[in-house]
C-alpha cells in the first residue's frame, strides 16, 4: 500500500525527466528539465511501464536516476525486423542512402518508420528495429507532484 503521496498505478505525476545511453549519459535522447514539467496518469501509456514501474514510491520533490535495462526499454535487436525489398517498390526519384528514415504502411493503414540499413541495385534492406534497441536507458526524474485522481 502507498501513500497518497507516493507515486503508484493510477495517481497523476507530474515531472521533469531525461533519457539517455546509460553508456553515455551526456547524449541525451530526450529530455525536458530545460521546459515545464508534463503530467500523467500511471498506466495511461504515455510512459512504457518499465518507465513508470522504477518510479513506485517516489514523492513529489524527490530526484532518481534509474537505468533501465534495453530489453526492458526499447527491446533487443531481432535481425527478423531487417527486411528486403525489390529496389524497383521505391519511387524512382528516391535518393536511397543508408541510414535514411522511410515512413511504411501495412494493409491495415498503419504507418511504420524504418531505416535503410544497406542496398545495391537490386534489393534495399529496411531495419524496423526501434532506434533505441539494444541500448540501456538512463532515465532521470525529477517529481514535481504526485496527485489522486
């Protein structure tokens, strides 16, 4: 059982917070110390709940650094996410280059980002592995307020 002022499933939190590679922690991914601070409610998705689980028990006021472990982050490479086209699928007038972010949708309509990871003439090969994949995350927060809902 948690206090009402401690963060647990539910509760709205508002904080400041910073991802970076847990092996270089200066390269930061995202972060928005030098903003206001956002608020959510604990399980509503906008967090991975990795993100949201380190934080149980933190108050309002209270500073943490967590590292989250990549499979718990973004996940682990999967060469099965490397797929291969026929190079002749792309727009002619597309200038493919490695490491070039293209926007895919399935049959349903969803939209998926991947990254041209090699190509020849023929053939192009698209990573849709997440960018963060296979990378330890430090996660630094900084709780603002810890409020019911």
């Amino acid at each position: 059982n948690y206090s009402r002022d401690e963060i647990s499933p539910g509760k709205l939190i508002t904080l400041n917070f910073s991802l970076a590679p847990a092996n270089e922690p200066s390269a930061f991914i995202d972060s928005n110390f030098h903003k206001a601070p956002v608020s959510f409610k604990y399980g509503d998705g906008s967090l991975l709940s990795s993100f949201e689980e380190v934080m149980i028990g933190l108050k309002a006021g209270e500073k943490q650094l967590f590292t989250v472990p990549a499979k718990q982050a973004f996940g682990l490479r999967n060469e099965d996410n490397i797929h291969c086209y026929p190079r002749y699928q792309f727009p002619a007038d597309l200038i493919i280059e490695k490491g070039l972010m293209i926007n895919f949708s399935d049959v349903g309509g969803n939209e998926q980002a991947g990254v041209i990871a090699e190509f020849s003439t023929d053939e192009v090969f698209v990573d849709f592995n997440h960018p963060l994949a296979d990378i330890d995350i430090l996660f630094t927060v900084e709780i603002k307020a810890v409020e019911l809902v």
